[in-house]
C-alpha cells in the first residue's frame, strides 16, 4: 500500500507542479502583454509630444511671417523716400537710409529675404511679370529687365513676389 501511496503523492506533485508551470506561462504571457502596452504607450506619447511641438512652432512661424507680411508696407515706403531723396543727399536722406537698413537687417537676421535683383531668370514663383519688352537674343530665356517692386521671403516661403519688367 505504501507503493500507492507514494504513486499518488508522486502524481499529486507532478500535477502541483503542471499547474505552477501553467501558472507562471500565464502571468509571463500576462507580463508581455503589460509590457508591450506600456511600449506602445510611450511611443504613442512620444509622436503625441513631437507632433505639438511641431505644430507650436508652426504656429509661432505664420504668425511671425504674419506679422511681417503687415510691414512690408512700410519698407515699401522706405523704399520710395529713399528713391526720392536719392537725387538730392541731405541729413533727413542720411537717416532715412540708415533706419531703412536698421529695419531690412533686422528683419533679415529673423529669417527676412529680399527679392530685388535684375538681370536673373525670370522665376513666377518668385516674380510677378508686369511689364514685357522684347529681347535681344534667345528667344526662349526670360530675364528680370527691372524690379519695380521688391518682393519677399520669409523663412523660404514668398510672402510678396516682386513685381518685375520681363525681357525676352
């Protein structure tokens, strides 16, 4: 009888056993399932923080090229007094120029281009044809003749084209 005892006391941990086993598969499965949705949580908080930041800085950037689009007026008039008082130097010119160039590097340190050459290829992303005289040569090339109206970038993107004179 002690050999069936023993058998079954064999059996009984073994099953003991079987269970602690199956135990411990579920709770390692139920472990990895914890983990995997804690990972997918932190990635999804990471492209959650990235995506704000993004979009705060995208933000602050149109309202900055905002603010600057309603200041070309101004360097526009700028431009003018200067092209007036060019003809006759005088003090008054002298401080007008020197705000002018204070104001244009100012702006241009934030991230402000100009767009005023003559003599380029002729770009309607960056243009805006007014005027056409015939060329000289190649019939196919267009080239800025004059700018009558500077144009602006801010941070690569055209606030305002120039309004240019195309020759070709």
């Amino acid at each position: 009888m002690s050999e069936v005892f023993e058998s079954d006391e064999v059996t009984a941990s073994e099953d003991a056993v079987t269970q602690d086993i199956t135990e411990l598969s579920e709770a390692e499965l139920q472990r990895d399932e914890y983990l995997n949705a804690l990972q997918h949580l932190q990635a999804d908080f990471e492209n959650y923080r990235k995506r704000v930041a993004r979009s705060s800085e995208d933000a602050a950037a149109r309202a900055a090229g905002s603010l600057v689009a309603s200041l070309l007026p101004v360097l526009d008039a700028f431009d003018l007094a200067a092209q007036h008082f060019a003809a006759a130097p005088s003090e008054e010119a002298t401080a007008l120029n020197q705000s002018r160039a204070l104001l244009l590097d100012s702006l241009a340190k934030q991230g402000l281009e100009r767009v005023d050459e003559a003599r380029v290829g002729f770009d309607p992303q960056i243009h805006d044809a007014v005027a056409h005289v015939e060329g000289d040569g190649d019939a196919g090339e267009q080239l800025v003749d004059e700018v009558l109206r500077a144009g602006y970038r801010w941070k690569g993107t055209v606030l305002r084209p120039a309004m240019v004179r195309v020759k070709g």
